[in-house]
C-alpha cells in the first residue's frame, strides 16, 4: 500500500474516532467510556501493550517499544467541557450541557493516528526506542487535592524513564495551514486565590456599631485590580482577574463576611511570587479598616516550558515536509495548560495547530460553537510521528538533572 493510500486510510480513521469521541464527551475526572474506547482501539494495534490506571482510573498508556533506544511520550488530554454545544453536525454531543469544545477529541484521535503509523515502523524494525503514548484525564480542571490528570500520571511514574515528550493543541484562532510554535514560556502559570473578608456585620440601620466587610471590599478590590500595570510592569506578562464576590443574605443585614476569588496568570516565576505577595497585601488592608482576612492560593497549572531543541525539531520537520506550512513564533496566551506538569521533569514541546473552519463563524476554544476543520488531523498526526521518529533516531536523552545529552 503506498503511503499516500496509507493516510488516506489513517485519515478516515481519525476522523470516525474524533467524531465518535464528540458525540460521546466525558467530563474531567469521568472519562470511564472514553478510556475504555481508546485502550480498546490501542489494542488492535500490532505491537502495542496497553497499561490503564496509570496514576488515575481514567488514565491509559500505551507502548511500543524495540530497546535499546531512548524514551519519547506523546501526550493526549480526553476530557470534555460543561458546556452545551450549539452546533448543527451529525456528530453533535449526545450529552447535555457537555462538550468537547477544547479539541481533545481531536488530540486523541491524533495521537492514536501516530500509534497506528509508528507500530509499522516498529515491526518492520525500523525503529530502537520506546514510544509512550499518553492518553491523560482531567486537563480542564482539578480536584479537590488541586491535582489535574497530568499531576496524578506524573506523580504515577509515567515519566520516569522519559527522555522527552511532546504534544499539540487545537488552535481555532488560526487557519488550517498555520502553526504557532514558541521557545520557553508559552502558557501561563494558573494560581487561583480565595479570599474572605472577615467582620462583625451588623443592622443595616446601625452600621457604625459594627464593621462592614463589603465596604472593606471595595479598598480590596480597587488594589487587586491595581497591581498589574501598577504593581508590576506592563513589560510583564500577567493577569489577575476577579470571578467572584459574593457577601450578604439580605437587604437590612451587614454580613459578617465577604468572599473575593480570582485567577492570576504569569509566565516568568519571580513575576508568579510577586504577584501573590501582592494579592496578600491587598487583603491586608482590612486590617487597617477593623477587620481580619482568610486567604489561599491554590496552584493548578506551572508555565508551560517548552525546550528549544525540541521546537527546531518541529520546525525542520514543517520545513521538509509541509514547506506550505506557516510557523507563527509567538507565545500561546495566559491560558493554562497542564502538560506543563510534564515540562517540568523533562524536556518537552507543545505546538498549536491551525484549525479554523473556513465559514466566517467564530468558533474559539470553550464556546458553543467550537468546531475544526478535520483536515488538520493528518497534519497533526504526521507531524507528531515524524518528531517521535527524530527523537528516537537522532534525538537527545534526559539526564535526569534536566539537561539533554547527545545520542
């Protein structure tokens, strides 16, 4: 078969598994349908030993392997959005308000796609090394511990014996035809505060016998909304937003609290430090007025990291086979992503894949609209395979201290 027939084949593949995976959406940390349909479709696969559990009941982890040779992963996120989609297509999610509106039904069939198209090259002998291939849970949100699906698989060990993993992401901002690769920070650390004003409330018709923590409030959230821009320097790259505020029962009550939460996003680690310190001091001010606070800070996400080296691996790879190919060098937005859990033990790359439906229609990330062009499937496929084939042949292996060592 030549290997034109081979993708075209690869090709309809991918799309029934996306379509199959949108119809079918599972939320993080629920995602029991969807691992049973991807372990069983690695199944079929010559070659491939299928693990699942692999640090979470959901998680499943594929592997081919021919040793000796270095230890690339691939990664895959499969969870889905509460989200009810508002698109008009035969795959439409069968599941009320949830959806797949980030591209992970996509991520998955690709990286499934460059499990089919490896596993031949590793019977053939073409190939030394081992390929994991990672289909990971819950990379929208986190659990009660603060953990993601890339926490849990990390902590689990399924990096322990990797040299490098790399990994793509849906980019609808984007046509088909255009990818977005950048060196180092690309994604946002994600640290999520939340803050309670603490007061003795009171009558609303005797307001000077108590203190009042939603006048308090409004000191606080003038300095929160202060500090980037004021605080830090807008040559920065930081962002806190507000997402709650809620205090009070009723009209003629004081309340005895105030509760303030919100995100704050950073890229470099000393801005990140700085940033929290000055979330602190804004609600210290209540001190001052006769009041106390609470506060917390929980940490979701690291900066997503990406190793150069690897990225001008990608870069060659476009450059030879898909010359047509636009490479946009610029980071990827303050959002979070948690593969940077992964890019933090070892070298590792995400790049992001044009995929915009040609129709006029806004259809970004986390919307109702949400939809790709599936022309990217075998571009992302090829892409990623050839990557894994480089790094297997030529690539660098993790010393462990986070530095790459020549093969």
């Amino acid at each position: 078969m030549t290997l034109s027939k081979q993708m075209e084949r690869l090709t309809a593949d991918m799309i029934y598994w996306r379509r199959h995976l949108h119809a079918n959406p599972e939320l993080s940390f629920q995602e029991q349908e969807t691992s049973r349909f991807v372990a069983k479709e690695l199944e079929k696969i010559p070659g491939m030993r299928v693990d699942q559990r692999v640090g979470y009941p959901t998680a499943v982890v594929g592997m081919l392997s021919s040793s000796p040779g270095p230890t690339i992963a691939i990664r895959a996120d499969m969870d889905a959005l509460p989200i009810q989609e508002q698109n008009d297509v035969t795959y439409k999610s069968k599941r009320n308000s949830v959806m797949h509106a980030c591209g992970h039904d996509a991520h998955t069939a690709i990286v499934l796609g460059v499990a089919k198209l490896l596993s031949k090259y590793f019977q053939k002998g073409l190939l030394q090394g081992t390929v994991k291939f990672l289909f990971q849970p819950a990379e929208e949100h986190v659990d009660e511990r603060g953990y993601s699906g890339a926490k849990y698989m990390v902590e689990a060990g399924v990096l322990d014996d990797v040299d490098a993993a790399i990994a793509l992401h849906m980019s609808p901002e984007n046509r088909v035809g255009e990818i977005k690769i950048n060196d180092g920070y690309s994604m946002a650390n994600v640290d999520v505060f939340k803050g309670k004003i603490l007061a003795t409330g009171g009558h609303g018709a005797y307001p000077h016998l108590g203190t009042d923590p939603i006048w308090m409030s409004a000191s606080v959230l003038q300095a929160l909304y202060g500090i980037t821009g004021r605080r830090i320097t807008p040559l920065e790259s930081a962002v806190i937003s507000i997402g709650r505020v809620q205090g009070g029962t009723t009209s003629n009550v004081i309340p005895s609290s105030m509760e303030i939460e919100g995100t704050i996003r950073s890229y470099q680690p000393e801005v990140r430090e700085h940033l929290l310190k000055e979330v602190e001091n804004a609600f210290k001010m209540v001190k001052n007025l006769g009041g106390d606070y609470q506060l917390q800070f929980i940490e979701e996400d690291p900066a997503l990291k990406n190793d150069s080296e690897i990225n001008n691996i990608i870069r060659k790879i476009i450059e030879n086979k898909f010359p047509y190919i636009q490479v946009i060098e610029e980071p990827f937005g303050l959002g979070g992503e948690d593969f940077a859990h992964m890019a933090k033990h070892i070298p590792a790359s995400m790049f992001f894949l044009g995929c915009a439906i040609d129709d006029g229609k806004a259809r970004n990330l986390h919307t109702p609209y949400f939809d790709i062009d599936e022309q990217v499937l075998p571009i992302g496929a090829m892409i990623l395979s050839e990557a894994a084939k480089y790094l297997l042949v030529s690539g660098k292996r993790n010393d462990r201290n986070g530095k790459g060592v020549d093969l």
